[in-house]
C-alpha cells in the first residue's frame, strides 16, 4: 500500500482538487422557516470538493432563507427521505 502524502508536521496532506462536477445541490439545514447553505460556508466547501455547485453559493448571507419552491424543483439534487 501507498503510504500517504505529507504536509507539514507530519499531517497527511489533502488533496484539493475537486471531483467532476456532479450537477447543482440545494443544501437545506432547517426548517420554519427553510434555510439553506449559502455561500463562505465549510459545508458548501465540502459540497464543491465533492463536485456539487451549491445553488445558493451566490446569495449574500452563509445561511439564507428560502421558500421551499425554490430547493423542491427537479434541477437541483436534493436527498429526500421518509
């Protein structure tokens, strides 16, 4: 086995380069009233290296608030459960 990369101190160093792009995500964290991930967040960093653009990555506030006809549409990818 390959032993990891390392960066400083020792730390196995990450690679950054992101995954072919996967398509748009709404990324919902609460609701009443619906809010999503906006932009300048560690979640919607984790979202990008992984290849998803997150639909509300332009929007001003890290934590906008939206209504549920814009994240319940079928271009965005959205995980609905239950």
């Amino acid at each position: 086995m390959d032993r990891p990369r390392m960066g400083r101190g020792g730390v196995p160093a990450v690679d950054t380069t992101p995954f072919v792009r996967a398509g748009a995500l709404a990324i919902p964290i609460w609701r009443d009233p619906w809010m999503v991930v906006g932009t300048s967040t560690f979640t919607g960093d984790v979202a990008r290296r992984l290849g998803w653009a997150n639909a509300f990555d332009h929007h001003e506030e890290r934590y906008p608030r939206v209504e549920l006809a814009e994240i319940d549409r079928d271009s965005l990818g959205l995980n609905r459960t239950g």
